[in-house]
C-alpha cells in the first residue's frame, strides 16, 4: 500500500484548482453587470474558494496570486493582457476568501450556518476592500475624478456583493461533492 504526503496532495490540489480557475478566466464565460457593463459576473472564484475551503488560507492566496497574475497578461485566443483587471480581479478574491477565513471558527453547528457565514463574511469584506480600493485606485490607473469614482463605488458595491454570492453559493453547491471524492472530511 502507497503512502500519501499529505503535503504533495495539497499542492496538487492547489495546483488542480488554480487551472481550472485559468480556465475558466481564459474563458469568454462571463454576464456583463446589468448597471455597469465593464464588469462582469464570472465563475473563476469558486474554484479559488473551494481551494480555502479544501485546503488552507495558504494554497488560496497562492492560487488568487497566480490567477491576478495570469490576468495581467495575454490569454489567447480570447483574452488580451489587463494588468489593472488582474490587481483588481486578485484584491477582489483574496478579500472574499479573507472575509470567510474570519467567520471560520464559528461555522460547526450546520450547513446553512457555515453557508450563511461564509456569504456575510466574503460580502462584507469584500464590499468594503473593493469600495476602498476602488476609491483609491481607479482615479491613479484610469485618470476617473474622484467625484466620478464616488457615483459609481455604491454601483461598484452592488456588484460585489453578488460576485460574493454567486461564488459562495456555487463554491457551496459543489463543495460536498468534490470534497466527497477527494475524501477530504475538511469542514468536519
């Protein structure tokens, strides 16, 4: 009988979900935001999420890293390099997992408690790092006047918030099965 490292697993793991993030990034999966369609829902985060959630803090802020990075530069056939999407897209993801890593030690109790807790921590966080960022960063790499920022930072918000929860949901939704077929007992 073969040993497994547990260490090499998680690296593969890691690895396993981070391409299949790039995928979905490279991709043209993605619904443009109804009120501000230069944004746009995608479903590159639940893999990331599900990389918190199976493995450690760690290996998702590796994979978050590597996917900001990869945005920054050119995906062909679709994709062109956006070095300020990539910032954008890694803040983004690392402040919804870093809200959910926050609401951790009280997710025993049920499943609907440690979804619930896992999608008012990754919003609110999210939310507000994004608000702030935005604030701070549009006006430096677009040139957009603050006054022009602050109109759409509530719009911006909006569209945080259900980025939040698509990702939490969906990670959520296939987050037993995966973890039942990797015999990962993770949330247990």
């Amino acid at each position: 009988m073969t040993k497994h490292n547990p260490r090499t697993k998680n690296i593969s793991l890691t690895i396993i979900f981070t391409s299949i993030a790039l995928i979905l990034e490279i991709l043209p999966l993605d619904i443009p935001f109804p009120l501000f369609s230069k944004l746009t829902i995608d479903v590159t985060g639940v893999p990331l999420l599900l990389t918190f959630y199976l493995i450690d803090l760690p290996s998702a802020i590796m994979a978050v890293l590597f996917i900001g990075l990869a945005i920054a530069l050119p995906r062909p056939p679709f994709r062109p390099p956006n070095p300020y999407g990539g910032f954008f897209k890694a803040v983004a993801e690392l402040s919804t997992i870093l809200g959910i890593w926050l609401t951790k030690r009280f997710w025993k109790g049920s499943k609907m408690r440690f979804l619930l807790l896992s999608i008012v921590g990754g919003s609110i966080s999210r939310v507000a790092i994004m608000s702030f960022v935005n604030y701070v960063f549009l006006p430096l790499f677009y040139g957009l006047p603050r006054s022009i920022v602050l109109k759409i930072i509530p719009v911006v918000a909006v569209f945080n918030l259900i980025q939040s929860v698509v990702n939490v949901v969906l990670t959520y939704v296939c987050l037993e099965s995966v973890k039942e077929r990797l015999s990962l007992n993770y949330l247990e």
